[in-house]
C-alpha cells in the first residue's frame, strides 16, 4: 500500500507576515494625481504609551475586582472611555485628507532637493500633528509636520539630500498623526511618483570658457553694427525708455537727451565642448567644469552644448540653461538617437 505525500497547505488561505506586510506596504496610484486618505488606506495602534496606559487600566481593574472597589471601577471605565475617544479622534485626524503633487525644485549635488505636499482639508474640525516622514539612503528619515484649521490646505515641504546626479525619485512617504495625547499612531501611505533632475555640482573655480565662435563673420557683423552705431541710430529721449538704451556721450555732447534706437549687439555664439578638456580629468570632473561654464555664460551669451551622443544648439536664456543642466544631469543616459 502506498502513501500520498501530505500536500503543503495552500499558501492563499493564510496571510503570511510576508504576505501582510507586502499587503500594508502595496503602492497605490493616485487618482488624478490626488491621494484620498479614506478608511480603507488608515492604519491605526497604540504607541508605547498606548500599551502603558491599557496595562495600567487592567491593573486597575483587577485591584478593584479584588478589592471591591466602587470607586476604582468608575476611575477605571472613565479613563477607558478617554482611551477609547482618543482612538477615535486619532483616526478621525487624518479620515479623507486629500494629498496632491506640488512644486518640485531642481538641486546641484551636494544640496538638497525640494518636493512639495499639498494636503486639503475639506472638514470643518482642525487637523492637528500631520507628519510627513520620509526614509533617506542613510537609514534615517526626514520629518515635516502640518496642522490644518477646517476647510483649508497646507505644504508640506520633504527635503531629500542630492547625492548623486540624474533623476531623484520621492520615496514613498508615510502620513501619520499622534493627536491627541500620543497613545495611538495612526498612518497611511502616499506614492505621487514625483522625480526631480540632480544637476552636477558646479566647479567652484573654474578656468575661463574657450570661446569657439559659431561663424567666422560673428565678430565681422558686431564691428559693423559698432560702426553703423552713430548719430543716425540716435532719437529723442521717450519717457518710459529704459536708461541702459540712453546715450550717455551723445547726451553729454549735444546737451539733448539722445536714445539709442538701433538694436543691441549680441556676443558671438560659443560652444561648451567636452572634447576642449583635458583627457586626464574624470567624467564627473568634466561634468562639474561643463556645468560652471554654463551657468557662467548661458544667461548672457548664446552657448551651445556638445557632448558625447549629445548636442544641444546654441541658445540663450533661462530655459536653454536648464536643457543644457538636464542634459549634464542625464549623460550619458540621454543620448541623441
């Protein structure tokens, strides 16, 4: 006669601490880029001083079961009956907050990037003790704490430090309250997917920028706008005129206040190459020298960046600054295709 071997017992019938904890831990997508806080999503247990004051409770009562205490039973369920409304305000603190994206700002690495919570309160009661905690790469967590009146919004700011280049994701971040003596903890989870770029920390002294001009005639068309830059490019002072355009010399020699009414000459376009560094520098060394020329000169000159599978053409202005930073935030990840 042969036996069967006994079968495990189904894995689905039971909820492991492995499976729970995947449960507690599950993400949950935003809807319309809002986290709803709603009784499915809050977690609620007592703190250390939860724990404390139920044991203080059972002696209680056992003293005056045994004891025959009028008095001591009275004391007993009406500080129980505290426990139990602090329970529920406790749950109540953080019940149907709303918890949407903000603001993200950009770091250098070395600094620390910026991410923005904003949490709607659409009840009349106050909201009191919100935490925003944040696990870091060093184990620690960073804390951030809001208290709402009724009917109103907060930020909450979570500060991440910038370790390394590229992208920066928000880890997700846990929102619990102790109000409102400390005896229960109650938390729930938000994961915005939220990212920021990590632009490489800035040389402190760099060298000067090698000009490479775009076009041999650059410097041929700003001589020339200098020489047609005469009495017939001058007109009478408007009120409302910016005092940069004012002629000074003109006006000092004719006695008349004169306007410059041509147009400004622009700086030769030049490119920020990887290839003019020195071979025997790192590639985060040659990122931090990029970076220093670009915020050096991308505000007040066209630049161009060029680097290996990347090339940016020559621009100028806030905007191309941060397309120059992104694309020596993401190299070599981001690559001309």
């Amino acid at each position: 006669m042969t036996t069967r071997p006994a079968l495990p017992a189904p894995d689905h019938l039971g909820l492991t601490p492995g499976r729970f904890s995947a449960w507690l831990r599950r993400k949950r997508a935003p809807v319309n880029g809002v986290v709803t806080l709603d009784r499915r999503h809050l977690y609620i247990l007592p703190t250390r001083g939860g724990i404390g004051f139920s044991v203080l409770l059972a002696t209680m009562l056992l003293t005056s079961l045994n004891y025959a205490i009028s008095l001591g039973f009275a004391l007993t369920f009406l500080l129980a009956g505290i426990g139990m409304g602090c329970m529920w305000m406790a749950y109540r603190n953080l019940l149907d907050l709303r918890v949407s994206a903000g603001p993200v700002t950009p770091a250098f690495v070395g600094e620390c990037a910026i991410f923005t919570l904003h949490v709607d309160n659409q009840d009349a009661a106050a909201r009191i003790g919100i935490e925003a905690r944040t696990p870091l790469s060093d184990a620690s967590t960073e804390t951030a704490a809001l208290t709402l009146d009724g009917v109103s919004s907060g930020t909450l700011p979570v500060r991440l430090s910038a370790i390394r280049r590229g992208r920066l994701a928000l880890p997700r971040v846990t929102l619990s309250s102790r109000f409102p003596f400390g005896l229960f903890r109650v938390w729930s989870y938000a994961d915005l997917g939220l990212a920021t770029i990590v632009y490489p920390a800035p040389e402190a002294s760099p060298p000067p920028l090698p000009l490479h001009p775009q076009s041999d005639d650059a410097d041929d068309g700003a001589a020339s706008f200098a020489a047609d830059d005469g009495i017939d490019q001058l007109r009478r002072y408007r009120p409302g005129d910016p005092l940069h355009r004012i002629a000074w010399k003109h006006s000092a020699r004719t006695g008349k206040w004169l306007t410059r009414s041509g147009h400004t000459p622009q700086q030769p376009s030049c490119w920020i190459d990887w290839n003019t560094l020195p071979p025997t520098m790192d590639t985060e060394a040659r990122l931090s020298r990029l970076c220093a020329w670009v915020l050096m000169t991308g505000e007040v000159s066209e630049i161009g960046l060029r680097l290996p599978g990347v090339e940016i053409k020559p621009g100028r202005g806030s905007a191309h600054v941060r397309a120059c930073l992104e694309a020596l935030a993401l190299w070599p990840e981001r690559r001309a295709r």
